[in-house]
C-alpha cells in the first residue's frame, strides 16, 4: 500500500499517536470526571457528619449544664443545711455548759431555723425526729399545721419514685450515712399560697444529740428553666455555625424536627415543615426526608432554584439526611446535582482540549521525524548505487545523520578499504572490548559490595553513638567523664542544663575551669582511676540560689582502649530526703494523736468544773448581787468587810490566779483536740496578703510580760507578689498559724543578742503554680539540724518552762497539711536565722 519508508514510518506514528492519546483520553476524562463527583457527593456526606458531630457536642454541652445545674443546687442544699445544723449545735453545746436549759435551747433552735428562710421565700428549714415506725415533724416553716404530727398520712408516700414514706426515707439516709439526698414530690410555696406538688430533692443531716432530722429542698423545675435557657443558646449557636456553611454553591445545611418544625434553615426557619410539598409526591418533603434517614440516609428529588428560577420544580437535587435521636432531630445537608457535576464536566472539556493540542505537536513531530530518518539513507542508497555501477571512485559514502546510519556509512567504507583486514581487526577489537567488560564489571561488583559494607558500619556506629548519647541524654542524672587529666570527654543533657554550656563548647577543657563547683571532686577521681574503686557519697548538702539542696555524688573508673578516665554522676536528691523527713514527723504526729485526745476530753471537764466554781466564788463575793448583801448583814457583818477581808489576804489574787491558770490549761487542751483531729470549719475565699497583714496588726499589739518582747520593736518587711488569686481557706486557722510564726520568731530573736544588727521578719507571698506560697524569715539565732526535724513534734520546745507547751506548731503543721491540703518545710541554718514557708492550694481539689 505504501511504497516509500517515509509514508510507513509517519502512518505508523501517526497512527500509533491519534490510537494512544485517543483511548487515554476518553478513558481519562470518564475516570477523572466521574472521580470529581463523587468526590463532590463524598464532600456533601462529610459536611453532614461535621454538622451532626456538632449537634452532638451541643447536646453533650447541654446533658453537661444541666448535671451541673442539678449539682451546683445540690451543694448549695448541702451548705443551707450545714449552717442550720452548726446553728443547732452551737445550742446544744449552750445547754451541754449550763448557759440555757435543754428547752430553751430547743425553742431557740427552732425559730432560728424557722427564719432561715432564702432564694425569695422559696427555700426554708424543716425539722423531724428519728420516732418508730414513722417520724414526727418537729417544725415546719411553710406548714405549721404538721408540727407536732406523726408523719404517716398516705399522701407523704412519695419517696424516690417508690411510693415509700419521705420521712421513713429521711431517717434511713440519716441512719446509713449521716447525712443524704431524697429526691420526692412537694407543693411550691409562692407570693400567692403554695402550688401543686412539684418535684424537688431535699438534703437531710442527722443531729445526734436531740436526735433531729434537719433538712432543706430545692424545686427540679427552677433547674429545667435554666436549662431551657441554655437550650435557646444552642439552637441560636447552631443557626451561626450552620449558616455559613455551603455545599457546593447554593447548597445549604438545615435542621427540622418530627413535631414538624424547621429549627435551623436560611429561608424556612421556624416555618412548619409540612408547608413544602414534593412536587413528585404531593406528600410533605419531610415525611419522604424522614423515611430516608432511617433507610439510606440519602432523597433525591425535584426543586427550585432561587433567585432566578423561583417556582420552577424542575431542578434535580441530593439530600443527605442524619436522625439524631436525642433531641429528635433530622440534620440534612442538600445540594443541586448540576452543582456538584458542573466541576467535572469543566475538567473533562479541558482533558479533551488539551489531549488534541498534543495530538497536532505529536503528528508535527512525527513528519519532521520521519524526514530525519529517511533522508540520509536516501543518499547512501544512491552512493552505493553509484559504487555498484560506476566503481570504488564513482562516488563517496556519505557519514550523515542519525548515529545508525552515520555507522552503516562507516562499515561501507570500512568494506571498500580493505574488507579482510577491517574484518579481522574488528573481530580482535571486540575480543579485546569484550575481555575488558568482563574483567571491569568483577572489578565494579567487588567494590560495590566494599562500598555498601563500608557505609552499612558507618550507619550503625553512627546509631549506636547516638543511641548511647540518648541514654546519657535521657538520665536526670548530671553526668560528666573526665580523663587523667581532668579534661572533659563526657558531657551529658544534665550538665548543658547546670553549666549553659554544650559538649562542643567544653570538650577537652579542663572541668575545674568549666564547672567550678565540681573541682573538689577531682581529687576523688584521681583516687578513683588509680585504685579502680567507686566512690560514693550520698546525701551532700549544698546552697543553689539561697536554698539548701542535697545530692549523692558517685564517682567510678572508666578504663577504654587502654585510656584512663572517670565519670562523675550528680543526682539531685532533695525531694527524696524532704519526703522522708515529711514521713518521720508525720508519723510521729500520728502516733500521739489519739493520746492527745484522750487526755483532752478526761481534763476538760475538771477544767469546766475549775473555772465554774472560780466564777461561782466571785459572784458570791460581789457586792452587786442584793442576796450577798441580806446573808451578809444575817451574820452580822456587811459584803463591803468581807471584801476588804478578802484583798488584804489576797485571795482575789489566788482566784485570779486559779482562773488564769485554768484559762491556760483549757487553752492547752483545746490546741491538743485541735491536734488530734480536723476540725470542722468555715472555710471562704481569701487573699492571703490580707490575712498576713492582719495576723501583723495582732502581732503588733502584743507584749507578753513572761515572754519580754515588744514586737514593734521588729522590722517587718514585706514582699507581696501583685495580683494575687484568691484561695480557699479558714482565715481564722491561717491567721493562727501566720501569728504562731511571728511569734516564735519574735521570741527567738529576742534571745539572740544582736548587737549591730536590728531584728527583720521577711514576709513574702507569692503564686507557685496552682499554689499560694507564704514564707516568714527572720535574722534571729537559727537552729541546728536535730532541732529542725523535730520542730513539728508535739510537745517539743525550745522554750524555757513555763513558756511554751510544744503544740503550736503542730497544730500549725496540721492545719497547713491535713485542714488544707498544704505542705510545710523549714530551713534553718544556726546563726543566721530560720524560714518557715507553706503552701496551700488556690482551689479545694
């Protein structure tokens, strides 16, 4: 058919070329094009699952607030409750001291408890015993008509859901744990009477010594308004969010519910759902929405197009629909199917425009390709044509074109030479060639496998290297290798920490140089490279930045390829030594806490007894009370000589001194209850600097004669941090313990003779983290290490007798670490002077 090679070779190409882009094309477009949509429908689903994601972190936001709600009611219950029963308490410890008989004391406690009415009138105290088989109500606020009745009428049968009686379910929470909630149904009293029953849930505590149920409840319907408001929150948070959303480029994201009503939507919003009808079915859309969420979650279907073609249902559209069964909810995300096919279309026109524009290059390149090749086997063809006819000198073998033909021009001349002797030496050259191939290609192989080991052991000595600096690295250790010499070899993460210097910067230099406070450990590796023996020494005390730190600091030969060195390893171990002196004094405090309290409670009545008959004596003897005067005058005398009798022999002093002395004694015990237990106080929000300052304006109206200190005789100095947060506290316990501080330190730079320098107290405050720190310093006389471990043991003081009692600072330890959760730590060094610093959380944790 073709009869030139120039005619096959641009048919074949060219053919091959037009088949090749052709098939590519129309499959590239098909693939690229249906990839782009889906791509656009996956896109749609996953818009859809992020709106639901966020509906379901609304609805968890919203089962959150209302749990929140529900226990932020209850502690408040809890606290109402708690105040009512100190309030109670205080009565009876009232009636307990004599001060009020056992009916005033309850009569004084029910009105009380009667006007602690909160939260607009809504809110008040009730009271009832512990009778068998049904309780009596003691007081009621809101219905006085049930004082005094026994609570088992049918309709107080509404317990917990269980048709059980409140007031039996009252008493068993009390009886189990002391104290409880009950959640029940009860009339609302409001401005005008009280309302149907409501549901509520009450907090009840047990009052032991009058065996009183004291209780308080809150109505669960107040808690669904707040929740119904955080509801609204949501829903408005959701139409935000979700309107700024677009699915393709009219697509859109909406909400509606089963009721019907469209809750998020940017043109139906709150429009009842079953206004828009499906132009296919004559049906609601919704129901035909619905059906599909709970089937395959995708509704294709036909709709307008606004603005341009409002009205006209003719328009295809997807719908991808969610139920969230929660809130009842149907989340839907929909878009025009033109929309999302309208990319891919785009990119198949362009695949098709481009894939002719390479056709036309690749046709162009085959003609100028097939002239290239033909053309110079043309003029051979004709050279050799010439030879034939006319002889070696007829013409003359062109060496042109491609490098086939350029050596097809080569070998006929090669022929025309000398056709024997060409063949023959080309016959050696390959030989030759061949030989050098063999014998190069060994040559390659063998040094590509020295190669490849080479640089696999390069590889792994690199790794082990930086696997053994990782170790090094990762140690809390400090961690430094000398050699004979002192120069430095080893330099792990622990010392760039320490010194600010890395290994390449200290490399060989001398460590006494480098790190100075490490050069009286060189003597030690000396001993240690010469006898080949560890030396360690543990628990070395050491000042860093005013404070005292301790380390164990070990020392060991290092012997390497016939070089001698050592290792010298610092560990930090001052937390370990301050937990375990923690540990000691605690468990010594523990030890004598029930003996403390035992012999509290056995002195104390004595004590009342004591101070009881001293005031009795002096009532007897005072001329104000009309009765003394006629006994008096019975024995023929007058008050005013038997009081005159009394001061010249001085027994009013002897009364004074009987009342202080027990004063002292009940104080004592007092501090060894407070020691042997937590007690139960009122804790608030305080500034710390607050409470300092006034613990200082006390201090400073103190002058104890015994003692022989004035405290304004002592500069104060004190460093507050600004802004400091508020903490949860007892003021009164860390007024008691900032003033037990300032005390002893008042006192011990008393007894220090401090010639040419005036007595300072330190007073810094300031946020460690989620702590409060509180430290009191002062340039008094110190104390030694044995002291300082038992300065928080009962009983133990320094003090002259007479003094002290030894329990102050315990008690100060245990409000700071039992009351508050706090820690204490004392450093001393004698000479020059102590600091006492505590901590305690910003927040009960």
């Amino acid at each position: 058919m073709f009869k030139s090679m120039r005619a096959i070779i641009l048919f074949f190409i060219a053919g091959l070329v037009i088949i090749t882009t052709g098939g590519m094309t129309f499959f590239a477009q098909r693939e690229v094009t249906d990839s782009v949509y889906d791509i656009e429908f996956k896109h749609a689903q996953d818009i859809i699952d992020s709106a639901l994601l966020n509906v379901s972190t609304e609805y968890q936001s919203l089962i959150f607030f209302k749990q929140a709600a529900i226990d932020r009611r209850k502690a408040e219950l809890k606290d109402v409750v708690d105040i009512a029963h100190g309030a109670v308490r205080l009565n009876y410890e009232m009636y307990k001291k004599g001060l009020l008989s056992e009916d005033m004391a309850k009569s004084l406690s029910l009105r009380q408890l009667k006007n602690m009415r909160y939260n607009d009138g809504v809110g008040y105290i009730w009271v009832n015993d512990t009778a068998q088989p049904v309780p009596r109500m003691v007081m009621h606020t809101t219905l006085p008509e049930l004082d005094g009745k026994i609570m088992d009428d049918p309709k107080f049968d509404c317990a917990q859901g269980t048709k059980r009686n409140l007031f039996v379910a009252f008493k068993e929470v009390c009886a189990a744990d002391g104290s409880g909630y009950v959640d029940y149904f009860w009339p609302k009293p409001t401005a005008d009477g009280l309302t149907e029953e409501q549901p509520k849930i009450s907090y009840v505590k047990l009052f032991k010594g009058w065996n009183w149920i004291i209780g308080s409840g809150v109505y669960m319907d107040d808690v669904e308004k707040d929740v119904a408001g955080r509801f609204k929150a949501i829903l408005k948070e959701l139409r935000g969010i979700l309107s700024k959303t677009r699915v393709g480029h009219n697509g859109y994201i909406f909400i509606f519910s089963s009721k019907p009503e469209m809750l998020v939507h940017p043109a139906y919003e709150g429009a009842d759902a079953t206004a828009l009808i499906n132009p296919e079915t004559g049906k609601p859309l919704f129901l035909d929405m619905m059906k599909a969420a709970h089937t395959t979650g995708v509704l294709e279907y036909l709709w307008d197009k606004p603005p341009d073609h409002v009205g006209e249902f003719k328009f295809h559209k997807r719908a991808y629909i969610k139920y969230f069964e929660p809130l009842d909810w149907y989340v839907c995300s929909t878009v025009y199917k033109d929309e999302l096919q309208k990319p891919g279309i785009l990119l198949r026109n362009k695949i098709i425009m481009v894939s002719l524009g390479f056709l036309a290059i690749a046709i162009a390149f085959a003609t100028i390709l097939s002239s290239k090749i033909v053309h110079p086997l043309l003029k051979l063809t004709a050279a050799t044509r010439a030879i034939r006819e006319g002889g070696f000198s007829a013409a003359e073998i062109p060496v042109e074109g491609p490098t086939e033909t350029k050596e097809l021009g080569a070998v006929i001349n090669g022929m025309l030479d000398s056709i024997r002797t060409g063949i023959q030496e080309k016959e050696q050259l390959l030989q030759a060639l061949e030989k050098g191939n063999r014998d190069l290609s060994a040559t390659n192989y063998q040094l590509e496998i020295e190669i490849a080991e080479h640089s696999k052991v390069q590889k792994e000595l690199l790794k082990l290297r930086n696997h053994q600096k990782n170790i090094l690295d990762s140690m809390p250790s400090l961690l430094v290798g000398v050699d004979g010499h002192g120069h430095i070899n080893q330099w792990n993460a622990g010392a760039v920490k320490a010194t600010g210097y890395s290994f390449e910067e200290v490399s060989g230099r001398s460590l006494v140089e480098v790190f100075p406070a490490l050069a009286a450990e060189m003597d030690r590796a000396r001993k240690v490279i010469r006898t080949g023996r560890t030396d360690e020494r543990l628990r070395i005390p050491r000042k860093i930045n005013g404070e005292t730190h301790y380390e164990n600091v070990t020392v060991y030969p290092l012997i390497s390829d016939g070089l001698e060195g050592a290792v010298i390893r610092l560990d930090d171990v001052t937390e370990r030594v301050r937990i375990e002196e923690m540990m000691i004094q605690t468990e010594k405090m523990m030890s004598v806490g029930g003996l403390a309290a035992g012999m509290a409670h056995e002195i104390n009545n004595p004590l009342g007894g004591i101070l009881q008959g001293a005031q009795n004596i002096e009532r007897r003897l005072s001329p104000d009370l009309k009765k003394n005067a006629k006994i008096a005058e019975k024995h023929n005398t007058t008050i005013e000589s038997v009081n005159g009798y009394m001061t010249e022999r001085e027994i009013f002093r002897m009364l004074d001194g009987i009342r202080e002395a027990a004063t002292r004694a009940a104080n004592i015990i007092t501090n060894m209850l407070n020691f042997s237990r937590k007690p139960d106080v009122h804790r608030t929000s305080c500034k710390l600097n607050e409470l300092a300052d006034k613990a200082l304006a006390l201090a400073a109206q103190d002058y104890d004669l015994k003692k022989k200190y004035d405290f304004k005789q002592i500069e104060i100095i004190k460093e507050y941090e600004e802004n400091l947060p508020y903490t949860i506290c007892s003021p009164t316990e860390i007024e008691q313990v900032l003033l037990n501080l300032l005390g002893n330190a008042a006192q011990a730079m008393h007894e220090m003779d401090k010639q040419n320098e005036a007595s300072k107290i330190y007073i810094r405050i300031w946020q460690a983290g989620d702590y409060v720190a509180i430290e009191v310093e002062d340039n008094g006389p110190g104390m030694e290490d044995v002291i300082r471990k038992r300065v928080f043991e009962p009983f133990f003081t320094t003090k002259p007798k007479g003094l002290g009692t030894g329990l102050g600072m315990s008690v100060a330890y245990f409000i700071i670490t039992e009351n508050h959760a706090g820690s204490f730590s004392i450093e001393s060094t004698p000479g020059k002077g102590s600091k006492f610093t505590f901590k305690i959380p910003i927040s009960t944790r």
